[in-house]
C-alpha cells in the first residue's frame, strides 16, 4: 500500500519535475494573436524542406519513417534520396536533421500548422536552380546527393532563408510566446548555417570537381540568384566578396552574411516564397514546391487559390 502511493506519488511529482524545457508552451493558452499564428506556421514550409532533405540525405528515408505524425498526412517528398556522404558530413546532417524534427514539433505544439506539403527534392530541382544561378546549364547537371561537397553547396541554399525570415518574423511578433520560440528557431538555423558555411569557407578557393569552378563562386552566385528572386536588394552574400562588403567594409572573407553592421540581414515571407519558388512571384509556385507552400499566408498569394 505504501508502496502504491509512494508511485503515485511520484507520478504525480515527475512530470513537473523536468518541465523546465516545457515552459515554451506553459502559455500556450494565452491569447496568441491571428497575425503572430500566421506568421510563426508560415516557417514550417521551410523546416518540413530542412527536416526531409536533411533525413534523406544522412538516411535514405524521411518522416514518414522518422516522424510520421509530424507530416499531417502530407505527401511524401519527390526525388530525396540519401546523399553519399563522408563519415564526418553525414554525422553533421543527420544532427541538423534531427534538429529540424525538433523544430517541426516545437511549431506545431505552438501553433495548429498544416500538413507537410509537396516537395519537389529531386537532383533535377537542384540542378536546374544552379542552372538558374550560373546563367547557363551546368555540365554535367548538378546533383546534390553525389557528394558531401555538392550537399553541403546545396545545404547552403536553406537554413538561410529560415533564418532571414525568423529574423523578419521577429519585430512582428506581439505575443511573447511567440517571440521566444521565434529566437529559439532562429538561434539553431543560424548555427546551421554558420556551420554549413564554414565547412565551406574551408574550401571556398578549391574548384568543385568536374566544373573548374570554384567553392566560393558557387556560393557567390546562388546568392545573387536570392537577391535578384527576393527583389528586395542586398540580403545575401557568399563567402568571399568585394571587401566593401565584407564587415567593417575591410576583409574579402565572409564566412558569416550581415549587413553593414554585421546584423544578420531579414526577409518577409512573400520574399521567401519568391526564392524558394524560384519564380520570383509569391503568386506563382514552382521549383522545390510545385503546389505552392501552405498556410495562411502563402496561400493567400496563390494566384489558383
Ligand atoms: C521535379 O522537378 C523537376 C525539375 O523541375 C522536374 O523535371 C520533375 O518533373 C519534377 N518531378 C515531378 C514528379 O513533378
């Protein structure tokens, strides 16, 4: 018997007792307003793209094996396939991907969300958006699953544009729940990209093999291709640039992207959907997202809808 309430006892003592990485959602109640709900679900478009090509690429499968609840029933990503990674990339991936389950959930505790939309994740999607930023077709097409190298290029096309919408989203927010899991999101795809970057830097004056074209110049032109798809201006730098560019206009070398300051630099997410559209038109879908994002905001620019 006292044996019995000593369990129950500390059943009902357990679940406060470790709560302290609950206190995000203690509010969870309070009043969210519509706009910070609409502002922190448009970001899963982008994890569900993190967390599956981060899967894929260390795995060989995605959520549906890894967290099915998490997709809401959402199609399974087209053409992912896992990457032929060294021991040390795939390790690095496969943290990030289990970072983005993380991520996926936190958002989805917060807010109600929306099923995983179609994903588009094939070689063919990658290779034709560096066709895009090259001006001309790479030969042979890039494939982003041949090498940890070509991965960690194509890497460097996501965590961020997360991080530049979290920190857009940010002086939105109303509600304080909101903001602390906004910085919380924001703080771990920025070191995803900081990683993704570095590895990179490493690297920057090497050319990537078969092309004779160099680390850096990959990175310098997916990040003109951003600017001009956002339309909004410089918001995007690779990883060597002119020195006026670099911080403190005084140094070529960019292993971080910040504006004039070194603050990291903010996008909406009409501009987001631009880039990852790859059509330049948050109305007009396409590239790794054929049917569009979802959520209020992006399909409030559907032109279809
Ligand atoms: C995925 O995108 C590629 C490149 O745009 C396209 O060729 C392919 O048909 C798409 N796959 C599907 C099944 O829609």
């Amino acid at each position: 018997m006292a044996m019995c309430i000593l369990v129950f006892l500390t059943l009902l003592i357990l679940p406060s007792s470790h709560s302290s990485s609950d206190e995000l959602y203690i509010d969870k109640s309070a009043k969210i307003p519509q706009s910070d709900l609409d502002l922190l679900e448009f970001p899963l478009n982008l994890e569900y793209f993190e967390a599956e090509f981060f899967l894929y690429g260390a795995l060989g499968y995605g959520l549906d094996k890894a967290a099915p609840k998490l997709t809401g029933g959402g199609p399974t990503p087209l053409g992912a396939k896992k990457a032929n990674l060294d021991p040390f990339t795939r390790d690095v991936v496969l943290q990030f991907a289990f970072q983005e389950v993380g991520h996926l959930r936190a958002i989805k505790n917060t807010v109600k969300g929306f099923p995983r939309p179609l994903l588009n994740l094939s070689s063919e999607t990658f290779a034709k958006t560096l066709d895009k930023a090259f001006g001309k077709p790479l030969n042979p097409p890039f494939d982003p699953y041949s090498s940890s190298l070509n991965y960690l290029i194509a890497s460097y096309l996501i965590p961020y544009v997360g991080l530049t919408g979290y920190v857009g989203a940010n002086e939105k927010l109303e509600n304080p729940v909101s903001r602390r899991l906004v910085a919380g999101l924001l703080g771990v795809e920025s070191g995803q990209d900081a990683v993704i970057r570095a590895l990179l830097y490493e690297k920057a004056t090497q050319k990537v093999p078969p092309y004779g074209i160099t680390v850096a110049e990959f990175t310098n032109k997916i990040s003109s291709l951003r600017n001009e798809l956002g339309h909004t201006g410089l918001k995007d730098e690779g990883l060597i640039v002119p020195n006026s560019d670099g911080a403190e206009g005084k140094i070529a070398g960019n292993v971080l992207a910040g504006d004039q300051d070194s603050v990291a630099y903010a996008r909406t997410p009409e501009e987001i959907l631009r880039i990852v559209y790859g059509s330049a038109d948050e109305g007009v879908p396409g590239g790794f997202y054929p049917k569009g994002g979802d959520g209020r905001i992006a399909r409030s620019h559907l032109k279809s809808a």
